[in-house]
C-alpha cells in the first residue's frame, strides 16, 4: 500500500501497543488489544502514501484490517479527526463502529438531507466523512453505537481479559448537544460542521488488557460545571472506584483548556507514559511552550508526533555540518518531516515503566520540542 517504506515487525499476541499517528494537522491511534485484535480511533491521512494513517501502518505490519480490527471510534467530528474515516470503516469489515452518543445517526440523515440533495461530489472532510459513513451504515445494515458515559463498547472474556469503555461524553454534554442540534437550519451550513459539535462532546475511551489501563484523552475540554468534560469523568470514576491507568493520550493537542490537575491525580497513575499530537491551524499551534512545561512537570515519558509549526529544523552554523546536513537533507527530505508516530509497546503482564517507546519519523521527546 505505501510503496518502498520498510515492513515492520507486528506486536506479539501478549503485548500491547498504543500507536498514536499525526502530522502537523490530525491524529489517529491504532491499539493492539493483544491476541491479534485491534482498535482504531480518529483517523488522519498518511503523508507518504495518501492514505489512511491507520490502514497504511497496519499493512506495514502486515495485519488485515478487515480480519484483525474490532472496534472503530470516531471521538469527535472535528477535520484533523476524521481525514480518511469513511476508508478505515469499509475496510474494516467486521468492525463495530461508535461515535459520540451526542449524535446519532438519524440525526444526522435528517440533518443532512438538504445538503446531500445538492453536493454529489463528496470531500474528505467532515460532512463528506458523515456523509460516506451514513451509506457504509446503511450498506451494512447496523447503526454506529453512541459513546456515552461509561459505556462499555467492547470486550474480550477468552486468553487474555480485554475491555474498552467509553468515559464521556457526559449526560448532561449530550442533552446539550441534542438541543443545539434542534434548533440548527440544516440548509445553512456548508461543507463543515464547525459549530455543530463542541470539544465537550468528545468520546474518552478507557482500555483495560489484563491489568494494564490506557486513558485515551480525545479532544475533551474542562468545564467549570463538573457535569461535563473532565471533571464529569473524574467524579464518575471516583465513584465508581476506577482504577488508574498507565498510559495517557494527551487530550486536545496539549491545550491547556484540556488540562486539570484532578485528571493527573485521580485518573492516573504517577509519571504514566504519554503521547499528544500537535495541531497547526491559522493561528493555533499546540501544545505551546508553557504547554510542553506544564506536562514535563508531571511526566518524564511524554512523546510529541511532529512539530507544532511548519518550516524547516535550524542546523548549527558550521561549514563542515551544514554540508554534510545539505547532503543528508536531500535524503531527509523525502520523508515529509511533519509526519510522526509515537509507538508504546510491551508485554500485558510485565511493568509498564519497563515498555519501550519508539519514535518514528519526526516524533519526539516533549523535551526536545523547541520553545516558541
Ligand atoms: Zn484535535
């Protein structure tokens, strides 16, 4: 599928690995579940070949999506999220497919009708990617499940004992949404749904395999009012008596309105091993400085996909190393230096400070992300 890039060696049945893909503008994870199944949540296209970022990994490690992925999550309908999703979900052809409870399908189509009626020429971005995954549904015969606060979307009983739940979006965040949504003119918006659906909707998912917890943070923002975002989350876990988890996919791009204290403190355990993406919009870049500082703080293993900002890396001013870095950057620059790939791997039974993370392309340690 991507040409010349090396095959990779495919985890083995009792590791687990979070995956987490993103160039400059998108973010896609893909999780090994152990025993040969998959998850894939968010989508972004892949710089090299063009394609789905999720689709392209897997055919490098040689895994059939449509045997191997169980459970597809789309956390929010936002562009850097849903770039190539409608592929992911027809290639996976036995996987189950959630969205936020926020929306459901029917919504949608009603939503949607006007506008369909006068576009045939679907885009690769959010209503095209609604659109394209409303015909796979009805193709398919079976409705997207609706995340919701802690809502069990998938599991596993034989080997290894496996689950993924849903942490969000809250009750009252779905209410909310259902109302905006009512009061929305379907013939007024155009090939985007910008306003349709705020970050406080977004699907949080809590994976469990064997006794080790991924918190995988989406895009979901903090609230004053504890019935929704975060702070919704954390007092349902409390209650409920949740355990911590061990790995951390950084909610919204580092932001800091993504961002509390009670998350670090309550929903994980000390120095977990984390991942963000950037993203850079008009005139967003995330995570900014006192973002990186911030999250050093409270962990030494966070990883970064790519640079928050376009341009080129500065080399040191030296004759002798800026030609040997002209040369090399004639090679380099084949590889688009946007694109990165966090890799968190290890056995489901070994401690996870003993897993390996692995930088591909431009990822990086937080640390050496340069201030701004
Ligand atoms: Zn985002």
């Amino acid at each position: 599928m991507n040409g010349s890039a090396p095959q990779l060696q495919a985890p083995a049945s009792d590791e687990i690995e979070v995956s987490l893909l993103g160039p400059g503008f998108g973010e896609c994870i893909v999780v090994h579940l152990g025993q040969g199944d998959w998850m894939i949540v968010d989508s972004c296209i892949d710089l090299n070949s063009n394609t789905p970022a999720a689709l392209a990994y897997l055919d490098r490690l040689g895994v059939d999506p449509a045997k191997a992925v169980r459970l597809i999550v789309a956390t929010h309908w936002h562009d850097d999220h849903v770039r190539g999703l409608a592929k992911v979900v027809e290639a996976s052809k036995s996987a189950a497919f959630a969205i936020t409870g926020a929306f459901q399908v029917k919504d949608f189509r009603l939503l949607l009708a006007p506008w369909l009626a006068n576009h045939t020429e679907l885009d690769c971005k959010g209503l095209g990617e609604i659109a394209k995954l409303i015909a796979i549904s009805k193709q398919r015969n079976r409705s997207p499940i609706p995340a919701s606060e802690n809502k069990m979307l998938w599991e596993r009983h034989a080997g290894i004992p496996a689950q993924i739940r849903s942490l969000s979006p809250s009750d009252p965040a779905v209410a909310a949404c259902i109302a905006r949504l009512s009061k929305m003119d379907p013939g007024a918006f155009s090939r985007r749904l910008p306003m349709i659906e705020e970050n406080h909707a977004s699907v949080v998912l809590s994976v469990e395999v064997g006794s080790r917890r991924m918190l995988l943070g989406g895009d979901l923002e903090c609230r004053s009012d504890r019935s929704f975002g975060w702070l919704a989350i954390v007092d349902t876990q409390k209650d409920s008596g949740s355990l911590k988890h061990h790995v951390f996919k950084i909610p919204h791009h580092g932001s800091l309105n993504g961002h509390h204290e009670e998350v670090w403190s309550d929903l994980l355990h000390p120095n977990p091993h984390s991942a963000l993406t950037p993203v850079v919009t008009g005139k967003t870049q995330l995570p900014a400085t006192r973002d990186k500082d911030r999250i050093l703080a409270l962990t030494d293993h966070a990883y970064l996909t790519a640079m928050p900002r376009k341009g080129k890396f500065r080399y040191p001013r030296d004759r002798v190393v800026e030609k040997t870095m002209q040369e090399v950057a004639r090679q380099l620059w084949t590889i688009p230096h946007l694109q990165g790939h966090v890799c968190i791997r290890g056995k489901h039974g070994d401690d996870p400070s003993t897993w390996i993370v692995t930088c591909h392309g431009a990822a990086m340690h937080l640390s050496q992300m340069p201030d701004s």
